[in-house]
C-alpha cells in the first residue's frame, strides 16, 4: 500500500465520494461524459476489445466488468457474445444496468453485482476482465489489480483502459507542442458546456477531489508500478497503447493539432495471465 495512505478511514472516505458522485450523475452519465460517448472514442473502445478479445486463450467467453457504470463496455462484451458479470459500487448505476440489459439478464447472459471491487471472491474464474476508467477511482489499485489478476483463468487477458498516460501531466519539451496541449486542454470544458447547454442539461458543479483520487497532478496512476504488478503476477504478455482522447461531443478543430504535435494523454492495458 502507498505510504500509509490507504487506513480503512480513508478507503471508506474514497468509497463514499464515489457513491456519492454517482448516484448523482447515474441518470444522466452518457451526457455528462462526452469524452467518453463521443464516437470516435466508443469505435475505439470497440477496437481495442477486440484486441482484448484475440488474446484470450480460453473458450468460455465469461468476462467481469469491473466498475462497469451504466454499460459503457457491459454492452459491448454482451454483444461480442460473452456472459458477463458487471460489478460496480453504486446501487444506481446497477439499477440501470439492470433496466438496459434486462433481457440478457432474463436469458442468463449477464449477472449485475452491486458491490466494491475489494470484495469480489471469485477466483480463476474470467477469461477477460475489462476494467475502463476504474483505476482512478479505487483507495488502492495497485492491490485491486492482483485481486483481478486472481479471478483470471490461465490465458485470460486483462484490459486497463481510460487512464491518464504517463505524458498527461508532463510538459511538451518543445515549446509550440506545450502552448497547443494547454489551449486545447483548456478548449474542452467550454466546448462540453456549450454541448450540454444544446442538450438541455443544466452544467452541475461535480466535486471529484476524493472520487477521482489517482487523476491529480499529486499522485497520478504509476504506469511503472502496473508493469511491476504483471511482472511479479506472472503474466506472459503485457503491452501499454497509449492514444488520444476526443474530449468533447462538439467537433473541436484543436484535436488533431494537439494530436500532430504532442504526446498522447491517455493509457490502455492488455495483460494475458
């Protein structure tokens, strides 16, 4: 555990926030993150789990959403012809899981879990674990990523994906490539506001300080120590992809500069035990 950081006190103080958040956030989440449901950002999640999906070795097709929301990625696995278990923390976002995949529920294709990631028993169990914008999330997940290693089947895969790349908070080394990273980091938020504005969503004001604990400048997702991890794990193979994230719904003409000069922000994951 990171410098005594993780007391129960604490694990309970970050656990709440979450709860917190996203039972305030639940019923409206797809509008609310348009970094996330913007197309070109759902192709990619799509892409990037069939790569998940060609590096299992095993046959089952049983997969774990770990924090799985509304059903961002729990849709997806559904229709790739898995039987899915999805896990998340909030009695809200399992109420609409429920609600959206009732007749993969009805058909025995899918199991909702309303529960943390710290409590999940099953072992050797998941030919692949999907894990998207989790991390950030969780008191410690360093020691939830060997929990997950240990539902893992022989020749299941691991996917880590929508965490902040080890570049995300670096500055450019070239001064051009820095001015362009701020303006268009700074360009998304208003291009979100307009978006929800033509929406007619008014903009809530959302404190993530302790929810999004690992998405600070302070103490980001140590890439290193997830290489560790699968290193001491065992795992055969393991490969990091970096990308760029759209961040906004709205066209933003900022996007493919920043992407031209400067280092991708975000971070995906593939691990086979």
């Amino acid at each position: 555990m990171r410098g005594g950081l993780f007391r129960l006190g604490r694990v309970e103080e970050i656990h709440a926030a979450n709860i917190a958040v996203h039972r305030f956030e639940a019923e409206r989440y797809e509008l609310l993150h348009p970094e996330v449901y913007n197309q070109r950002e759902q192709e990619r999640i799509v892409s990037f789990l069939k790569m998940a999906d060609r590096l299992v070795l095993g046959k089952t097709k049983k997969a774990l959403d770990v924090g799985a929301g509304t059903g961002n990625v729990t849709g997806k696995l559904l229709r790739m012809g898995y039987l899915v278990t999805a896990v998340d923390l909030s009695s809200e976002m399992c109420a609409i899981l429920k609600r959206k995949y009732s007749e993969y529920i009805s058909a025995g294709k899918l199991v909702v879990v309303n529960s943390p990631v710290e409590e999940i028993k099953i072992r050797n169990c998941f030919d692949l674990i999907t894990c998207y914008s989790v991390l950030h999330h969780l008191p410690d997940y360093e020691t939830a990523l060997i929990q997950l290693a240990g539902l893992l089947k022989e020749g299941g895969v691991l996917y880590v994906d929508h965490e902040a790349s080890p570049f995300y908070w670096m500055d450019e080394p070239r001064a051009l490539a820095q001015l362009v990273k701020l303006l268009y980091f700074h360009s998304v938020p208003p291009l979100n506001m307009l978006y929800l504005r033509f929406a007619g969503v008014e903009a809530p004001r959302i404190d993530y300080t302790v929810s999004d604990y690992w998405h600070k400048k302070e103490h980001p997702v140590d890439h290193a120590r997830i290489e560790k991890i699968f290193r001491e794990e065992k795992f055969e193979y393991f490969k990091r992809i970096d990308y760029y994230l759209n961040g906004t719904l709205l066209i933003n003409p900022l996007f493919n500069v920043y992407r031209r000069l400067c280092r991708p922000e975000m971070s995906c994951w593939l691990a086979r035990k």
